[in-house]
C-alpha cells in the first residue's frame, strides 16, 4: 500500500510499477526471485500494489500502527484484505525516523471492512524504494522478519576466528555480510534461518559439538 501525507508527498520516482517490479518481477532482483532462489523454489512472492492514498494525518515513525490503519481504511474500498496474507507500507519520511524499515514478526490479527485477517505487517520508507536493489534489500528484510526471522548477527573472538564451546564472544546484531537479515546487503537468509522456516531440511545441518 503506498501512502502520502500532508506536505509529505511521495517521492516522483516511487511509483506503483516500480514497487510492483521491486517485489513481483519474474527476472532480474526482486522479492520473488530472492525467495524462489533463498528457497530452492519453495517459496514466492505474488500480490498487487495499491495507491498512493493520501492520508489526512502526518503519522510519525512512532505511530506506525496508527499509520497502518489509516492505511487499511484508505485502502479497504480497492482492497479485499482477505485475498492477503502479508501487507507492506510504503511511506514518505515525515522526519525524526531511526529506521529505513520495520517489520512484525510473523502474523497477527488487522481489523478491515472485510473483517479480521491475520497478516504480517512491514512499513518501509519510501527514499528506500525508488530503486530495485535498495527496494529489495529492504523488503527482503523486512519480509524475513515477517516469515518469523530475527537479525543475522556475528560474533568476535579477537585473535581466534571462532572462540571455544560457549564462549559468547562479542555480539554485533547486524554484523552479517553475508546475509540480507545483517548488514546492508542481497545475501541469502543464513543456514539457520532456512531450517527455521522449513527451506532447508534438518537433516542437512550438522552440530559441532566438540
């Protein structure tokens, strides 16, 4: 759903096509090609993308549920929201916000005209999504949280690449190169979320125990 506010229009290059290509495209990077791929094609993306709708309030990025139901009411009348099981919002900053997304974690209950539904919900900052890389390194975050996947961290041994059995180490909750739920970055979900979410059989994971 892309949204606006008084005074906080969308940004020109943020389009209906370009969020549609940003998560649905069948070629090149996308939020369905990354999951067909992250999953070894038991998983996609599919859906339509609505607006923008112009809402009468200027929601702050603290007021993200009051934003999404202004967005579901703006939206109910072009949207059967039982059809949906995952929805994204897409939003100009109004200023003072400390994050480029936000994701729930899995589903929960949303209150629409077609009655309660159970959905996941992401917000996205619409400077984020007026190009396909950013657009889907965002959403493929955000999406991750929404399928139930925390951050992709690291952990620092000093002088040791990998410290001994039970040492935590030093934490960095980002700190994944190599992974779209770490830092900045296109990287698969990590071998421990794919066994989280079913994409990779248990049985192909082995534990080091000693």
């Amino acid at each position: 759903i892309l949204i606006q506010f008084p005074g906080y229009p969308l940004p020109a290059s943020v389009m209906p096509q370009t969020v549609n290509d940003i998560f649905f495209a069948n070629t090149g990077r996308s939020v369905n090609t990354y999951w067909k791929e992250a999953s070894y094609n038991q998983a996609s993306a599919s859906g339509q993308v609505f607006g923008p709708y112009s809402l009468n309030t200027v929601y702050s990025c603290d007021q993200y549920n009051e934003m999404r139901a202004a967005a579901i009411a703006a939206a109910d009348a072009d949207v059967n929201f039982t059809q949906f099981s995952r929805v994204f919002i897409v939003f100009p900053s109004p200023g003072g916000c400390s994050w480029a997304g936000l994701g729930t974690l899995g589903c929960g209950s949303i209150s629409t005209a077609d009655g309660t539904v159970q959905a996941s919900t992401s917000w996205l900052l619409a400077s984020y999504m007026d190009a396909i890389d950013n657009g889907v390194k965002l959403a493929t975050h955000e999406g991750g949280h929404n399928l139930g996947l925390h951050h992709s961290s690291s952990r620092d041994f000093g002088a040791e690449a990998l410290g001994p059995l039970g040492m935590p180490g030093t934490l960095s909750e980002y700190g994944d190169p190599h992974s779209t739920m770490g830092s900045w970055n296109l990287g698969h979900y990590p071998a421990p979320h794919k066994v989280q979410i079913g994409w990779l059989p248990a049985t192909n994971v082995t534990t080091v125990e000693t």
